[in-house]
C-alpha cells in the first residue's frame, strides 16, 4: 500500500517560461483535482503533489490560465503564451522612466535582486541588502546606529561635489538620490522609510543604455524599487511572519589599556618627561606616583570600570512583525500589508520604532483600459546619540575615559569631575540619563498609473506620483551634563518638509511584423518638483531641569528663540524618446534621448540633450548554433551614451550655487563704528553648467548545458566631463576663496563579471552566484592650480592641511594618499634622539629625519575605494530545507582610523586612556618597538598624520546565512495551510580582516554626503551583527 500510493503521487516539477523564454515567478499552480497550489519561485520552478494524469491549471499575475496535463512527473519547461505577454502590460514588465524594458533585447546593464533578500531581513535600510549582491556596487556607511545614511556607489565616483549616490525611484516616484537631510540627528537615511518587506524587487541600472531615459539625474546610475501587488485572479493569501534578532559589534578589535597599563604607560610618560614636567625621578615607581597622583587615582579603590560596556545595553533586540493580504479577480488586484519594526540599539536609551502601511490596487476595466494605485506610509521614532567628533557621543567618551574613573561618586552622583582629560560634565552615562536626541520622521508616498490601448499597437500611459516627508528633531541638553552646561540647559527643534512629485506621460507602439521585425517606439514628457522647507527653534538658560527629561516640548516654553528658516525649490521639465528594433530575435538596435531643463543652473544652460545607443547580437539563434546541446544562450552586446549631472541638486544648502549670494552679520563687529554690516557669502558662477557623464559599456551573455553554467562580462569606460569643483578667485575681487565651477574630469575604468552555476539541479538542488568587479577612479584633469589639493576626514577642502591624507590632482586615483611616510622610532643618533619619530625624506625611503618639515609628501598610488570587490552565494535546498550562504569581499584599498592619533597620542594626553598597542613603545631594551617614546605634548609630533595610521581595508565578510525549513504539500492539505516556514539567519556573522593590525570596521565611512568621507572611521557607531530567528506563514 505504501508502496503504491509513493508511485501514485509524487513532486510533479517544471519550470514555468513565458514566450520569450524569461521565467514567470508568483504564477499560480492547482492542482483541479485536490486543489492543492503553489507558486512558481523567482526562477518559475515549482513542485505540487499530483500525479499523472492529473491536470494542471496555471494562473499568470495577469490572472490568465494555461491548462497543462501531467504526463510525467518531470515536466521540464512549462510554456505560457498570453495575451499580455505579446503586449506591453504594466504588470508584467519592469518600467524605466515610464517606458517598458525589454530584457529579451539584452542591451542595457542592469542587475534585479528580488524580494526573497530582502523579507524578514532585520535590516533597517534596503540598500544594506544590496552589498554583495550586485556587481559594481559599492556600500559604505556612516554608523550602525539604525536609520543612518550610507553610501552606494555604482562603478565608482562621478561627481567631486554632492552626493555621489545613485538615483532612487519607487513605484515610478522619482523620491531622490538618498541625501540626509538631518539637521540635529547626526543623520538620516531616507531609505530607512522603506520596509523590507514592501519590495518586490529591486532593480540597478548601471550603464548608460539603461539610465539615459532618466536623463539629468541618471549618470550615477538608477535604483528602481517595486513594491508588491496582488495578483489577478488569485484567491486571497494571507501571510504573517515575524522575528527576533539578538544583535552585537560585527567586527571590533579595538582593547582599550586597562589600570595597570594606563599607570605604566603614565610612568614612562612622566619619566621620560623630567626636563618638561620640571621634576627628577630617580625610578619609574616614583614616576608612577606622580602620574597617579595628578590623574587624580591617588584614592582609587582598584575597582575598574568597563566605560564600553557601561553605555551598552546587556542585550541588543530587533523585532518584526508583518501581515499582509493579496488576491483579485479576473478585473482586480489588491494587496494590504502591514508592518512593525523596533530595534533596540546597543547604546543605552536609543530606540528605532518604524511603523509602515502599503494598499495597492489595480483594475482592468475592460481591454482597452486599465488603472492602478500604490500608497504608502512609514513612520519612524528614534531616539539617538550625539555621533562622530561630539564630546558627547558615548562610544567616544568611553574608551577616552581611563577605567580608573568610576561612573558615580561614593554618594551616589555621578562622578562629573574625575574623568581624565574629558571635559568636565561629559560623563557618558550622565548624558545618556538626562540629555536626549530624537526624530520623528513621517513619509507618505503614492504613485497612480494608468494605460490606454488607443489604437492596435499604440498604448498610452500616464504615471503620477509624489513624496511627501516631514521631519521632526528635538535636542535636549540639561543644564548640568555634557553640553548643557556652558548654554544652563538648551532645547531646541527642528523641522523639516520636503516634496517630490513627479508626472510622466508616455505614448508607446509596438508591434512584431512577419514574426521577424519587432519595433518599439515611445516618446513621451516628464515633469519633476521638488520643494525644501526648514526651520528652527531653541531655548536657553534653564533655571531647574525639565522634570520630564524624556520628551520635552520646546511648543510649551514661553522663552523661544526662532532660529534660521530656509526654503529651496527647484523644477526640471523633459520630453524624451526611445527607438529600439530587432530583426528576426537575433539582432537589436536601441536608442534614446531626452532633453531636460532644470531650474538650479543659470537660465542660458538650463537645457541639455543626453542620449544614448546601443545594441546586441544574440548568436544562440544563428543557424550554426541552433540545436546546439552545449551553448543556449549567447550575445553580444554594446553601448555608448552621454548623461548630464547636476550634482548639488539634491544637496541642501546648494541649490542657487551660480548666484552671487549676500549674507548679513549677525552681531556688531564691522571694523567701521562697530555696526552691522552685508557681506558677499557666495561669489555665483553665471557659466555654471552640466556636468557630462560619457559612457561607453561592451560585454556578452554566456549560457551553457540548459543554463546548468552562465557568465555575463562587461566592460566600462565612464568618463565625467566638466565635473564640479571649487575654484580660486582673486583677492582682490573681494569675494569668498572660491567659487563652483565646470573645472574637473574624472574617469572610471573596469569590467564585472557575474558567473552562476548550478552543478547539482535534481531533488537536491545547488546554484552558484559569483559576482566580481574591477575599478580605478582617476581624476583626469583639474583645472584650478599645480599643487595637490587636500582634504581632510571631514570632507573639508583646503588647499593646505596638516592633519590631512588625501588630495586630488591630475592624473591621481580619486582621493588618492597624499602622506608623510612613517619610519618608526629613531635608533641612529647620527639622525637625532634616540627613540623619538622618524620620517623618511622622500619616496625613495633611504634617509631618515626626526624633524617632519625636513620629509616630503608622497603620493601612495592607493585610495579609500577598493579597487575589486566580489560576492558569493551559495544555495542548497532538498525538500523542505534551504540553506543560503553570502560572502563578500573588497579588496586593495586602505581606510584610517580618525582618531588613532588619540588612541596611540606618543604622550600628547596625559590622562587619556589607548588602546593597548600603545604599549609598544620604544625603550633602549625595546628597540623594535611600533611606537615612539612617551612624551609630554608630543614634541616632534610624531602622532599627528602619516601613513602610519593607514591600514589595509582588504575584508572578507560572511554577509548572510540562512536556513530555512517549510512544510510540505501534506502538511499544507491536513492543515488548509499555504505555507509555513521556520528560518534562522545571520547577519554580519563573520569578518576576517587581512591587516592584522586593523581593529575597526573597514566599510565605515565618516560621513555619506561625499566621497571624502569614504575610508574614514570616525568612531561613530560600529556596523552591528544580528542572529534572528523567525518564520512565515500564508493561509
């Protein structure tokens, strides 16, 4: 009997393939005599009980049926012929700038990563899953702290100015190109509105074939975000799904000295010092009891304190919970969900609640006519910390803070004194008790589409949607911690409004002709807005704390200073087309152009036309290769486009650049009678004009044995043309140093590749994915002056800086290493002191000087930006259980710490704690020593910047695992159950560093609002690891 019954029913599989051989994913399988169903995967696979002689009946997201007999329990490639599929139809195809993209053509660059990486993620941005996963994509971040900004690059830095981010559009809105537009918080990340769990897919347009229709705003490239919608004809599917994450530091090999060391160090500090301090010591003890002694821990207990561990909570949590509802009828499709995200951060007292909502509908009126609507909101409460270079931000004060200091006195006040060399009222705890930072951020997005059959062949379609997001920051610093204490307690809001919207009108024909000529032909207006509003309040002088330190309100203070308000709007108006025929399946030719004319340049350069052409050869369909058992898949492929830029359009504050701009003082200090006085506060540039992005990109698609091995190759060659930059004006012109200007090119050079393989595709399945990438950034030409020009962490251009790393200059690697080249302590007393700091003098590192103006900068040949990255994945699954692994790696490039001259300071801070490598310094009985020898004030200054704080970023991260089980077709008939699925998944499990002397996160950045701040670890907070554990459920 058991036997019989395993013959009669078993796993009947197919793969499910529309007519063009692209596969279906989310179609409907039932089976009419059970009614059991399933849905085909991202890769049109499924497997459903039945079988044969059973009948299968397939629905389409277009609710379309196919009826499909079992005639063996491996189906193999499942054809699905529709009436949509000839046509153009919304649902079914990815829309770029309003007009269909065709990935049968196979010209543009582009990858799609779907909706499975990105649900019951606990991530609190989108663009973290992206890492990894998409060939030439670059991500960095400014903090781990949950709703930060980040940095995504793609094939490299176009712009010197403004955000180097791509282009972000979500349901046709275009929303931006993910500025942070915080004004207290340390940042914010707008993308941190978007759940997770609300995408469908994600798609990342990288050369100019793909992006040229987004004109203006595509050169960086374009990222295209789709929410979920129902299906046609689909009965409605409920799903719940939820998880918990436990979450921790990633990668930190940061040890700070503890008391025994702190006093040791303090000893060879005060006793090589003697002539400074202007005493004798006859031992290093009596130097230790000097140094004790003034660092006030002449009364320690001997308790230390764990400052680190003090201002973390003992556990970190995510928690997720979501519903949704999907389904329709032959005319309707609709989807509800709902979702709620809190993460509890690892410093004490910070929170980040997100609240989201999505409706989506669409209806097919009758053939001709059809319309659909997505709307969404999100809204998010966090409560932060004081980041970066504040006195106030907790990860910093607590590893400066030795551990002798403890966090209270022995009357149970916190200790606000007795902190070493920290500002006096900066206890972290403290702050972290009484002060707060919080924002609340509300975002409504909506988008309405619609299409119209006007004619056989003709479509015409309309999309309009906006952005509306509504900040609000609250800053509460209480009279006696931290800040508060020099202004008697300050409070002050701001708010801010931004508005996007954006309506693009197409008319499109399409039509095959004889089954060989197929032609598409669009032409089509769109219209951009987008509105800035800011402003402030504040209130000093507290005579008592707010009794209520949590949520004080600054509405109900009568005493409140109105702060500065800013308003910015700018426009941009297009009218593009797109021509594209291919003859016969085989051969594609593809152009596009648009002109824009946007309101944030001077009114005689407001236009510019971009364009682009491209085209494809798919040999897998010549008659030579026809039938052939080895190759499937084969083309050839190749464009070449030019896109302007304009990259301050999206940077707050630098919307009337090419305007001479007049500020007035804001106190009485005119040098003629003490009054008032204008000044001009930006010297406008009348010439201000596009930047040129010239893009050239060729490659192939490779698939063999039944796409069992596929290789995609690309090679690009970007060039940014007339860049902006800030150059000189004369002294005597009376206005600002420097002004913006069309003075810089830049170039970006590389290829990717992406090969994927499936080496086991039976019951047990296995699929490969590896994507690499190669770039070298340069900037060609900048034409301001000779000298390098030099920048500091911040991001701060200056044209002469001591404590800077990086410079541009012509023909250099964008943001190259410009630096003093570190040569240990010196042991030759012909060279000067023994033990102190050596430089070497010039590139070529034979002679040494302990005096650094007598040493040369030197251009290392590295930057901040790896020059190849890779991601792998690897994927099993055997019945019911998966398992998905992802690495990746970047590679050949260097970061630095900002702060490592403070944690390693040669003696410089005498009551600072640092890190442990401190403690290799130089002796006459350790000669080989890292470090100097301590001394007071530093007198050589050996720890200010060198290339001895640079240290290799070469990482490779296990990015993501994930097992997963889900229960069965039997299972799911006995119970009504569509499926249920139980996982566990990490997050940033693992990072092996190939510098062994790197102790912080090398994809922390200093700041996402420009490349400068790439490769710079600012102590803000560490990238975070999380373990989840979850599941879904659909009934």
């Amino acid at each position: 009997m058991f036997l019989m019954g395993g013959l009669a029913y078993a796993q009947v599989k197919g793969v499910l393939k529309d007519s063009n051989g692209f596969p279906m994913e989310e179609a409907e399988v039932i089976v009419t005599r059970t009614g059991t169903s399933v849905f085909t995967d991202g890769n049109g696979n499924f497997n459903v009980d039945a079988k044969v002689g059973d009948t299968l009946k397939i629905i389409d997201s277009n609710g379309e049926e196919k009826i499909v007999k079992v005639t063996s329990t491996t189906l193999g490639e499942v054809k699905f012929t529709s009436k949509a599929s000839e046509n153009i139809d919304l649902q079914t195809v990815n829309i770029i700038g309003g007009i269909k993209l065709d990935p049968a053509q196979k010209v543009g660059s582009y990858a799609i990563v779907s909706k499975d990486n990105f649900e019951n993620t606990p991530v609190s941005s989108i663009d973290e899953v992206l890492n990894g996963r998409v060939a030439g994509l670059n991500y960095s971040t400014a903090s781990g702290d949950p709703g930060s900004s980040n940095m995504i690059l793609i094939r490299g830095v176009g712009s010197i100015l403004g955000t180097p981010n791509p282009l972000y559009v979500v349901d046709g809105v275009v929303v931006g190109k993910g500025a942070d537009n915080a004004t207290l918080m340390e940042s914010w990340n707008p993308l941190s509105s978007i759940d997770p769990n609300m995408i469908e897919s994600v798609a990342v347009l990288k050369d100019a074939s793909a992006t040229a229709l987004y004109g203006a705003r595509g050169a960086n490239g374009v990222i295209v975000i789709t929410t979920k919608k129902g299906k046609f004809g689909q009965t409605p599917r409920f799903n719940f799904s939820s998880d918990m994450a436990v979450q921790n530091i990633a990668f930190d090999k940061i040890r700070m000295m503890n008391a025994q060391q702190f006093h040791n160090y303090g000893a060879q500090l005060y006793y090589n010092s003697q002539q400074t301090l202007g005493q004798t010591f006859n031992s290093l003890e009596e130097a230790k009891t000097k140094f004790i002694e003034n660092n006030g821990d002449s009364n320690w207990d001997g308790v230390e304190t764990n400052w680190r561990k003090a201002v973390q909570r003992n556990q970190s949590f995510v928690n997720t919970y979501n519903f949704s509802v999907a389904g329709g009828t032959n005319g309707i499709s609709y989807r509800a969900g709902l979702t709620y995200y809190k993460n509890k951060p690892l410093i004490k007292t910070t929170d980040f609640d997100r609240k989201s909502a999505i409706l989506a509908f669409d209806h097919k009126i009758n053939d001709k006519l059809k319309y659909g609507f997505s709307l969404n909101y999100t809204g998010v409460d966090r409560k932060t910390i004081a980041d970066a270079n504040a006195s106030a931000n907790p990860w910093l004060s607590s590893v400066f803070i030795p551990t002798t200091k403890p966090i209270y006195n022995g009357d149970g006040t916190y200790n606000q004194t007795n902190l070493g060399e920290t500002t006096v009222g900066f206890n972290p705890i403290g702050i972290l008790d009484h002060n707060y930072l919080k924002g609340k951020v509300d975002t409504y997005l909506g988008s309405f589409t619609a299409e119209y059959n006007l004619l056989n062949n003709f479509y015409l379609n309309t999309i309009f949607g906006g952005q509306r997001q509504q900040m609000r920051e609250t800053y509460w610093w209480d009279p006696r911690f931290g800040d508060g204490i020099a202004n008697d307690g300050a409070l002050q809001l701001g708010e801010t409004g931004i508005w996007d919207w954006n309506w693009t009108n197409t008319l499109s024909f399409r039509k095959k002709i004889n089954n060989r000529h197929d032609i598409d032909f669009s032409i089509g207006s769109d219209y951009q807005d987008h509105e800035y509003k800011r402003r402030f309040k504040s209130a000093l002088q507290f005579s008592e704390p707010i009794p209520d330190f949590s949520y004080a309100n600054p509405e109900t203070f009568s005493d409140i200073s109105e702060g500065p308000a800013y308003f910015y709007k700018w426009r941009q108006v297009s009218y593009f087309s797109k021509l594209s025929y291919v003859l016969d399946s085989k051969y594609t030719i593809a152009g596009q152009i648009r002109y824009d004319r946007i309101s944030v340049l001077p009114s005689k350069n407001r236009g510019g036309v971009f364009w682009s052409v491209g085209g494809s050869w798919n040999i897998a369909k010549e008659e030579f290769l026809k039938g052939s058992s080895v190759v499937d898949n084969l083309v050839l492929k190749a464009s070449y486009g030019r896109l302007g830029n304009v990259p301050f359009a999206d940077t707050w504050g630098s919307q009337y650049d090419y305007y001479a701009l007049v500020g007035t003082s804001t106190n009485q200090n005119y040098p003629y009678g003490d009054n008032y006085y204008s000044y001009i506060s930006s010297a406008g540039n009348t010439n201000l004009d596009w930047e040129i992005s010239k893009q050239l990109d060729v490659g192939f698609e490779l698939g063999l044995y039944k796409e069992a091995l596929g290789l995609i190759f690309s090679y690009y060659d970007k060039k940014t043309e007339g860049a902006l930059f800030r150059a000189t004006t004369t002294p005597e012109s009376g206005s600002p140093s420097n002004y913006i200007a069309n003075v810089a090119d830049i170039s970006n050079k590389g290829f990717e590749v992406v090969l994927t393989s499936k080496p086991i595709n039976k019951e047990f399945k296995w699929d490969i994915n590896l994507n690499a990438s190669r770039n070298i950034n340069k900037v060609d030409k900048l034409n301001i002056d000779s000298k390098p020009y030099l920048y500091n962490s911040s991001g701060t251009q200056t044209e002469s800086c001591e404590d800077c790393l990086n410079a541009l200059q012509d023909g250099k690697l964008l943001g190259e290493y410009y630096v003093w080249l570190w040569a240990g302590p010196n042991n030759d007393p012909n060279v000067g002191e023994l033990g102190v700091g050596t430089w070497y003098t010039d590139a070529s590192r034979t002679t040494t000087t302990t005096d650094k103006s007598q040493a040369e900068r030197v251009w290392l040949g590295k930057s901040a930006f790896p020059k190849y990255m890779a991601g792998l994945s690897n994927t099993f699954s055997y019945q019911g259980f998966s398992l998905s692994v992802l690495f990746t790696g970047q590679f050949d490039f260097y970061v630095q710490n900002g702060y490592h001259s403070f944690f390693i300071h040669d003696g410089n801070f005498q009551g600072r704690n640092q890190i442990v490598e401190a403690m290799d310094y130089w002796t006459p009985e350790n000669t080989d020593a890292a470090n100097p020898k301590p001394q007071m004030n530093n007198p050589n200054s050996s720890r200010l910047q060198s290339d001895r704080w640079l240290r290799k970023g070469d990482h490779i991260r296990l990015k993501e695992v994930k097992l997963a089980y889900s229960f069965g077709d039997k299972f799911k008939q006995q119970t009504g159950i569509k499926n249920l699925t139980f996982y566990v998944k990490g997050f940033n499990l693992w990072t092996h560093a190939f510098d062994k002397d790197l102790n912080f996160d090398p994809e922390s950045i200093s700041n996402a609002w420009s490349f400068m701040g790439k490769g710079v670890f600012n102590y803000t907070t560490p990238i975070i690891k999380s373990v989840s554990l979850g599941m879904s459920l659909d009934f």
